[in-house]
C-alpha cells in the first residue's frame, strides 16, 4: 500500500504529514529524515490503534487480521 507523504516547512524543523491518514505526524532537519521518521510515526499510529479497538466491541461481527500488500 502507498501513501502520500507531504512535507512542509515548520518553524524550526520539517513537518511530514501522511495525507491519507492525517494523524501520522513526524518532523526532522532534513527530508530524508522526515522520509524515515513517518515509517516509524506510521507503525506507532496503527499499533495505538490495535490497543485501542476494544471500544464498542458488542457490535463488532467479526475480528480478523488481514494483510496488505
């Protein structure tokens, strides 16, 4: 899966932000580290929202993982 990684200048540092999931946030001195920063900003993101899946679980069907690629 791809995804779109926008940078933008910030006051001190370079902001990169995911425009398909605007929660994913990173900064660095340099593009190549905003580059390797979302990876990690990315990761934590969805591991944060693994642990937080538990709410309204009556409703939930089904639960399965699934991968993409």
């Amino acid at each position: 899966m791809k995804f779109t990684l926008l940078i933008r200048q910030g006051q001190t540092q370079l902001i990169g932000q995911l425009k398909e999931i605007p929660g994913v946030l990173t900064q660095g001195q340099t593009v190549a580290e905003v580059r390797e920063n979302i990876q990690d900003a990315l990761a934590l993101y969805l591991e944060d929202m693994r642990e937080d899946d538990s709410d309204n679980d009556d409703a939930v069907i089904a639960r399965e993982e699934v991968e993409v690629a």
